[in-house]
C-alpha cells in the first residue's frame, strides 16, 4: 500500500474492536484521524453489541453523544462506555451511527423496533 499523499510505503494497519482495518501514513499522518475516529466507532458500536446479546429489556433508548472532548454510549440513561474523541463529528457520522445502530437492533429479532428510541448527536 502506498500514501495518497507522500508516496511512502509507511502505513500503519489498525484492527479495530468489529475486526474492521484502518490504514495510516506513518511519515504525514494522512489519514490518521479518519483512522482513529473509526476505531472509536467500532468500539462504541461493539459495547452497544455486547449489551444487545445480553439485554432482556424490550424499550431501549440509545443515546451517543459527544461531550467535550469525550464520546458517551448511553443506554436507558445509563453510561455503558466512555472515551477520548478528539475527533470532528459531524453530520455524515452522525448518520452513520443512527444507520448502523438501527441495522443492529433489527438485526436482534427480539427488539421491536417501534420500542427503540435512538439519539446521536453532538
């Protein structure tokens, strides 16, 4: 693999929490930020995971906000996971997550989507 933008063959593979790889230019950072700002993503939409294998519940409120320079996975006001974002969010991420996290709990047969309540927002 070679930098869009320097031309060196210096990339750095990240493997994230949803075994999704992200690439960056170790010599001008190309594409770093895009690359760690995933790796969060991933890790807010594993816990989210995790917690849909293990939940009974059958209303769920889903809440990720970004809050200074943290990024919060709340669900049923309850703070499940927590991290550094020092990251731009905005709307096409926004989107994203709304999107994924919808997939995700139509995916569980067990949710009735019309009781999920899902919020991102900055």
């Amino acid at each position: 693999m070679i930098c869009n933008c320097c031309k060196s063959t210096n990339i750095k593979y990240l493997l994230s929490d949803t075994n999704s790889t992200y690439t960056y230019c170790i010599n001008c950072n190309n594409n770093y930020d895009i690359a760690h700002k995933h790796m969060v993503i991933d890790a807010i939409l594993k816990r989210l995971l995790n917690y849909l294998n293990t939940s009974n519940e059958e209303n769920l409120k889903i809440e990720v906000k970004k809050e200074n320079n943290l990024i919060l996975l709340i669900i049923n006001d309850i703070k499940v996971f927590e991290t550094q974002f020092n990251y731009d969010f905005v709307k096409k991420d926004i989107y994203y997550l709304e999107t994924i996290i919808s997939e995700l709990v139509q995916d569980y047969h067990k949710f009735d989507i019309s009781k999920i309540d899902i919020v991102v927002y900055e």
